[in-house]
C-alpha cells in the first residue's frame, strides 16, 4: 500500500518561476497575484496523498520520458517528478508558451 504523504519540495527552479510570476502579476491584478500563489500551493498540496494525480506530461510522453507529471492550473503547467517519498514541484511555466522551448531547456538544467 502506497504511503499516505508524500513530502512536496519545490526546486529553486520552481521558486525563480513561482515569483517571476507573482512578479509580473502584482503591479497589474495585486489580488490576482494573492490570489494565484493559494491557489497554486493549494493545488500542489493535493499531491501529498495524491501523487499521480497529475498527467504525464504529453510532450515528454512522445519522447517516451513519463517521469514528469503535470497539475494545469488556469494557463499554467506545475510540473512535479515524484520520487520515493518526494514530489519535486520542478517548474511552473505559462502554458501558452513554446513548451520546448521553455520547459525542455529547464528541465536539462535540472536532468
């Protein structure tokens, strides 16, 4: 039988995307930006009984990698790996961006 929680840790990565857009949000929408960082943590904190809640994340799926997984959230993607008892919360990137472009270089940064 599975554990019951797993431990959720977010990457430096994650943490540099997470105020990037925060960042971006606070001069425009201060309450959105409040209002996103809830959301996301709550969303995040659904993995620690439900790990595999996520999908595998499509575009690494047709290159055969299914390790990543990914909550959406509005138009953004967390991408988490789970290991053992861990979840690495390893990025959070706008969804309507070039995935490759953007998700790929970060996870080799990560790999």
């Amino acid at each position: 039988m599975p554990p019951s929680t797993y431990e959720v840790l977010f990457t430096r990565f994650a943490e540099i995307d997470l105020g990037e857009i925060v960042d971006f949000y606070i001069p425009k929408n201060p309450s959105f930006a409040s209002q996103f960082i809830d959301v996301v943590e709550s969303r995040i904190s659904e993995l620690e009984s439900f790990p595999e809640r996520g999908r595998v994340v499509p575009e690494l799926e047709k290159r055969s990698i299914v390790d990543y997984r990914e909550l959406i959230e509005g138009n953004y993607r967390i991408i988490y790996k789970v290991e053992n008892l861990n979840i690495y919360i390893l990025a959070i990137v706008d969804g309507r961006r070039n995935f490759d472009e953007v998700v790929l270089s970060k996870l080799m940064r990560i790999i």
